[in-house]
C-alpha cells in the first residue's frame, strides 16, 4: 500500500481533478504525458475507493455503440503496456469473452452486432456452438446456439490498474493528493475556480469533477443535480472447482444473456455476478436525498443472495461444475448509474470550466479510452471524435430524481436485453417535458422518447397492429408508415416537432456572432437558412437553421437531442469573444409544428389574411403572422422537402393551433404524421441529418454540405482555415447514395459496406442513415466510401443481418423538393417526383 501525502503541495493548478478512482487517475496520467503543466488530483480518502476497488474488472472490445467500441479498445490497448510504461503490475488476463445466444433472436442480435463490427478494426466473431463448446468445456450446450467471440477480452486487477495509471501521472509530473477532502467550490467571475480543502485553497483554471458515486455531492456544491444513482452490484467467488483447476488454459469470460449474468475463472475458482430484474434489483435512494454517508470509502454493503437466487440457478444449469462449488465470498458493492447507464463525459452547460467523467456503470473498461478522450478534448478544445451518447447535456432539468430512480431500475435490469434498433423503454415516461399535444395525441400514436420529450414515431388507424414491437425485420409501423408517407406526398400532413431546441439571439454583436460562429453567411432580416457549426479541425459540431427575425434579434433551431450540447458551444464562444449579445433558451416554452404536403399552402391560407402565394413567401423565408387569430413565427421550410412551413408558437397556444389547422384541412384530407415517416421523406431528397450524415468525425466537405459552406465569406469562421487545408489536400472519403436490393430488412444506420474487389471481398465503409423508401419501393441509404469506389453506377454490397445484399450508387436525391420542381417546371422542364 502507498503512503498517502495530505498536502496541497501548490495553491495553483491548470486542472483540479476531484476523485481518485480509476477514471480520475486515468485523466491525470492521460493530461500529464500529453505535457500539461499543473494537474492536481484530490481525492478524500485512498485512491480506488468508492466503486473501484470492488469491481469484476472485466475487459471487453465489445460495444452497441459505434465509437464507444474506440473508448473499449483504446483501453485494452493502454492496459496491455501498461506494465512496461509504469514497471506496476496490472493483473490483465486475457483468455477472450464469449456472449452466449440461445434464443433464435439473439442470434439474430448477434448477426447485427456484426454488421457493426465489420468496419472497426477491433476482433470479432459470430462462432459456431462446436466453437463455443472447445473454447469452453465446462458448459452445458443444450440451448447454445452461437457465440460472440471477442478473443482478446479478459480481467483486469482494478487496484493495481490504478494504481499503475498514479505510477504514471506521477512519473509524468502530475500531483496525487489524498486524503484531501474538496469542501467547496467558488467559480471566479473570468471563469477560474476556488477549490476549498481542509488544507487551503487551490485556484483552478478547471476543475473536473471524476468523484464517483459522490459526483452529486460535488455538483451540489454548485448548484447542478446530475442525475446519479448508487446501484447495488453483487458478485460471487467460489473456491477452488477441480475441473476449473485441471484445464491447461484459461476460460473465457461468459455473458449468459438470457441468463443476466457474466462468469469468468478466478484463479482456480469462479467469479460469477448477475444483473437483476427492476423488479428485485437495489438501489441506495438515501446517498441521493442526504448524501453519501461521511466516512463511506472501502465499505461494503450487505450481500443479499435470495435477490440473485434464480440468475445463480440458470449459472448452474448452464456450467453445471458451478453446483458443487462453495461460494468463498459475496461481495455486495456501489456502482453508479445514470438513467441510460452510459456515462456524463465532457464540459458542462451552464457553467465555465467544469468538466465530469461520472455515471459510470463500467468504470474498468471506460476508464483508459474517457481519460484519452477528455485529455484530448479540453488540450484541444474540440472532442477527438463523436460521442453525444455520453454528452452530459443530453440531461436537464427535467431529469428529476424519479425519473433518474426509475431509469436506473430498469437499465440495470435490462442489461442484457436484446437491443433492437429503434429502441424504447418506458421507465420514467412521460417526463414534465411534454408538448402542448401530448394529451391530445398520445392514444392515437406510438410515442417515441427524445431528450425527455415524448414525440410521436408513428400514428394508428383502425386494423393496424397498435403498440411497441420491435424487431430486426419490418414489423407492425412499416404499412401505417407508408400511409403517412403517401399522406404528405399526395395531400397535407401535421407534425409535432416541439422538441426542437430553440434559442433567440439579440444584442450588438449578434451578427458579428453567428458570422464567426457559422461557415454560411448570416441570412437577411425576414430570410432562413441552414449553417453549420465547424470545430477548429474542420468537423460539423452542430447543424442549425438559421432565421433573422428583425434586425439583430435571431432564431436558431437544433434537434432535440442537441439542444444543450449546442447551446454551451454558442455561450463558451461568447464568452471567450467578449461579444454583446443575449442568449435565452426557448425550448420548453415554444411549441413547432410543420404542415407539409401540396395542400399545405391551400389549408394554411383559410387560417390568414396574409398572402402565402409563392411570389408572396418564398422558400426560406420567415415572417410574424396570425393563424386563426394565434400568433406564429412561420417559416417555410420542411424537413419533408415538400411544399411546408414550420410554425413556431406558445406552447399554450398548440391545442388551439393544431385544431384550427385539422379543421381548415378537412376538404383537402388533412392527417397526421410521425418522425418515421419524416424520415423516409428526408432521405428520398437527399437530406442529411447531423448525428448521422455528420458530425464530429466528418468534416462538411465528404459530407456533400459545400453549398452551405461559404469559404470565401470575409468572416474567419471557426473551422475556416483547417477546411481550406482539407480543400486543398482532396477527400480521400465521401458520403454517398444507395439503393438496396433487399427483402424484409432494411439498413438504419452503422451498417458495414463491402465491395468485391480483384482479390477479395472487403469492408471499405460504412452506411450512416437508411430505410425503405415507399416512393422507390426499394431500400436507401447513405455512406461513406473511399473517393475511387464513389462514382454513380458503382455497386457494392451492404451487410445486413449477416448477409451481404447489393447496392448501387445512384445520383442524389432519389426524389426532387418541391422549391427544385417548381423551378423545373418554370423553366418548361418536367421535374421527377
């Protein structure tokens, strides 16, 4: 054991990390050997106390989410040398993972947990139940019916892993100080901190806040509640199994998913530990209302085996030596979970300077790649890559305690769940956060959950197959969405897109603002347009619409899942530029919804005395105006490429809008319509969606946004510079458009894309958005392949459940908008629908 140093050692850092686990050293050790002078850590008793050091350490490639897979394997990668960095010994083992599937549908997860891994460089198979049975002999192979094999997961000691990642940021200069308790915190008016300890005060340029299962304590301090909750996780370890002992080689770590459980070899024994149902499972509500008890460090709680007895009975039916093995130790411990169980990484809106790496449920294998991942982003001032999964401000103030609560309950319990695409989970819902037509339309629709608003997918009619059934395949919203579809491209349809995060920008400097912030040109009073938000390096951070309402004062429109991620980059960009202008969210107290569809104009005008003829309100542009004596901000404009306009009002004002609208349709067979079918629309026309199309790993360019991106406007827009270099270097990848030969499975998103070149077939891409399209009647998408594989006409292939089906490039877009048609026809030219 190391001797601790209660002292300060400076009353100055760069950067104060609050928390000693393994994620805080981990973020020490990465900012140190990048170089950066002044990193503090404090931590209030010993290092690894709180949730590491009880954790199973297990390891593993294996991750649903696309580049949460690079935080896994940077981690592995970091793990494996990190002995002969530190001269510390880790403990790694690394005798593979096997996920167990026997049930038909999780042979069918497994097949699209492939098709996901094809384009990573990661190890990955789909194994045979032979296979599994060699691998690991100990298994009872009645319901095996495949494995997912990632040969190089394993075990890592939790304590000697930290403890070689402090060697290290030691080694590199940065200071461990423990035991040193952070007492308070002060942010200074330009930005800095005052962290109060029993021993004095430092002043922070930033402090990050890795505590853990104290992280509320710490956010409280500053008045944030992060929606954090204490699990109880419980495993077990047996003593010595002969049969255990008698094998030459290590067993792979098993994940029993029906089972709810992983396994794996401890020494001569086994270690075993389950995930309970919400129904049985614990959680320590009281650390959440009073704080975590004073003194709480290397504690356990009471272990309680009756809660995992039927997850024991299925180990025993499954590894049948398990029967006659002596449990030597339970261990019943903390582990912190947010509501969705991934992670809070990254700065925080609303306050300077304050950073978090906390919620995490798999501390052991985070905690090398989110160390890399912070130290990149705050040395750089962008993120190295995309993770707006584990964005902190994908929460708000809607999330409540409950709801956290309730969340929690139901992520633990379903840990091992299938994970369908397009999924839901109930727990929770719905949130405060609902739009003025949620009561009105909640029992005609299938609702779905976006940043705790609750927006309707997909509408029911009489004979449909109501309610959430999810599937790998088409299932019950594929007719109705096609419904919905035609409704829009045939008559008139109404969505809700209150979720839209909405901020009004005023002030002297609001132009010179959005001119440095965005890489197209500020559009004129009464005028909208698209733009972008580049980071340093050239990457889309954000896609918003742009609208100038009067001279100065502007709109601005992202997604709902965006709202907060986008509003800190715009205020930290005021801040730091001293500009002088306000910014107010509007999100909760404006209601969005869009008519779209050829009648649109024809409803709309009986609602107004104001003339919406196309020579009177073209295409992007935007004006005040009444409907049915409401007043609206309406632009027209439509995510579905038809004839549409977006009416942003109060939220107390939907009811009687949305009825005054549905009344004025009736002659023209006005209906409703759901994002799925909002979906389909976009991309027929091409349109791309940030989060999929673009994002942090795709810069403006490959991604086939040049027309929105003004290189030679006179502002140095963030991002201008490094896109000029990407200009002139040339693309070596770009975004493209497919259509699909397919039968009842469509690509979504993620998906790898093969081509059968001279030698072999190989993975050269990957799909980013995709669906059936009810216009072509075949599958499209969009995705990203190397420059020479992206002419027109080319074919290639793309995986979908673990068959590769046919695919050519086509010229975009599949369906022209209507403002293009229009234009067309005015010319005497006859447009494609």
């Amino acid at each position: 054991k190391e001797a601790s140093s209660p002292s300060l050692g400076k009353d100055r850092a760069d950067t104060v990390i609050i928390g000693g686990g393994c994620v805080g050293v981990s973020l020490a050790y990465h900012l140190a050997k990048a170089g950066l002078k002044d990193v503090v850590l404090l931590e209030k008793s010993e290092l690894t106390a709180g949730s590491t050091w009880h954790a199973a350490g297990l390891t593993t490639y294996f991750h649903p989410g696309i580049n949460l897979k690079k935080i896994h394997a940077y981690s592995i990668k970091l793990y494996e040398k990190l002995e002969e960095e530190t001269g510390q010994p880790v403990g790694f083992h690394q005798p593979g993972s096997i996920r167990i599937a026997s049930t038909p549908t999780r042979v069918d997860e497994f097949k699209y947990q492939m098709t996901r891994a094809g384009w990573h460089p990661t190890e990955q198979y789909l194994i045979t139940p032979e296979k599994v049975q060699e691998l690991f002999p100990l298994l009872n192979m009645d319901k095996v019916l495949a494995g997912l094999y990632n040969p190089g997961d394993g075990h890592i000691d939790p304590y000697s892993l930290t403890m070689a990642l402090a060697a290290g940021a030691r080694k590199y200069g940065a200071q461990l100080n423990y035991p040193v308790q952070v007492t308070n915190l002060n942010s200074r008016s330009d930005g800095t901190w005052e962290v109060e300890t029993p021993l004095g005060i430092i002043q922070a340029k930033r402090v990050v806040n890795t505590a853990g299962f104290w992280a509320r304590d710490i956010g409280k301090m500053i008045g944030l509640q992060h929606p954090l909750i204490p699990v109880h996780h419980q495993y077990v370890v047996t003593s010595t199994v002969p049969e255990v002992k008698a094998l030459k080689t290590e067993l792979p770590v098993i994940r029993d998913l029906e089972g709810s459980y992983y396994l794996r070899q401890e020494r001569d024994g086994l270690l075993f530990g389950p995930y309970e149902s919400e129904e049985k499972m614990k959680l320590q509500e009281s650390w959440v209302t009073n704080g975590v008890p004073p003194g709480f460090g290397k504690e356990l709680f009471e272990s309680d085996l009756d809660r995992i007895m039927e997850h024991i009975e299925a180990a025993m039916e499954m590894v049948p030596v398990l029967r006659k093995a002596d449990i030597v130790n339970t261990i019943a411990g903390p582990i912190t979970y947010s509501p969705d169980i991934l992670p809070m990484v990254g700065p925080h809106q609303g306050v300077r300077n304050y950073w978090v790496a906390i919620g995490f449920g798999y501390g052991i294998i985070h905690a090398g790649g989110m160390g890399k991942y912070l130290s990149d982003w705050i040395l750089e001032g962008e993120p190295p890559f995309d993770l707006i999964e584990v964005d902190p401000n994908r929460y708000g103030k809607w999330t409540t305690t409950e709801y956290t609560a309730a969340k929690a309950r139901e992520s633990y319990g379903f840990n091992n769940i299938v994970g369908y695409p397009k999924e839901e989970r109930f727990a929770g819902r719905p949130t405060q956060r609902t739009s003025g037509l949620y009561d009105l339309l909640k029992s005609k629709c299938s609702m779905g959950f976006h940043a705790g608003w609750e927006q309707p997918h997909w509408f029911y009619k009489p004979g449909d197959e109501t309610g959430y059934k999810p599937s790998f395949r088409r299932t019950n919203w594929f007719d109705p969405v096609g419904r919905e579809y035609r409704q829009v491209m045939e008559k008139v349809g109404v969505i809700d897109l209150s979720p839209f995060g909405k901020f009004k920008v005023k002030g002297t400097d609001s132009v010179k603002l959005l001119d440095h912030l965005f890489a197209n040109i500020v559009p004129k009073v009464g005028s909208t347009n698209i733009s972008h938000m580049l980071t340093p390096r050239g990457k889309v951070y954000a896609e918003l619409t742009v609208s100038q309402l009067y001279p100065g004062e502007f709109m601005l429109v992202t997604g709902s899942g965006s709202e907060l991620h986008d509003l800190r980059w715009i205020e930290e960009k005021i801040t730091r530029g001293g500009y002088k202008v306000e910014i107010e969210n509007m999100t909760d107290e404006m209601g969005v919804l869009s008519v779209a569809g050829p009648y649109a104009r024809q409803v709309l005008q009986k609602l107004t005395n104001e003339d919406l003829s196309d020579a009177s309100f073209k295409f992007l542009q935007c004006r005040h105006l009444k409907l049915s004596n409401i007043a609206v901000t309406a632009i027209r404009i439509s995510y579905t490429g038809e004839l549409g306009w977006e009416l942003y009002h109060r939220k107390e004002d939907s009811v009687p809008l949305y009825n005054a609208i549905m009344e004025a349709g009736q002659k023209e067979g006005i209906d409703d319509f759901g994002t799925y079918a909002l979906n389909a629309l976009r991309l027929e026309k091409g349109f791309r969606a940030w989060g999929a199309e673009m994002n942090c790993d795709t810069n403006p360019l490959e991604a086939g946004l040049d027309y929105f991106v003004k290189l030679n406007k006179a502002a140095d827009f963030t991002g201008k510079q490094a896109l000029k270099q990407i200009k002139e270097k040339g693309l070596k990848r770009r975004l493209v458009y497919l259509t699909l030969e397919t039968d009842n499975v469509d690509p979504e998103g993620n998906e790898s894309v093969w081509h059968n070149g001279k030698a072999r077939t190989i993975v050269i891409g990957n799909t980013t958005s995709g669906c059936f399209s009810y216009g072509a009647q075949q599958s499209l998408a969009f995705a990203y392949v190397p420059m020479e594989l992206s002419k027109v006409g080319q074919k290639l292939e793309v995986e979908l459940l673990g068959k590769n089906y046919p695919a050519t490039i086509i010229q975009e877009p599949l369906v022209l908008t209507e403002p293009t048609r229009m234009r067309l026809q005015r010319k005497g030219e006859s447009p494609k629908i």
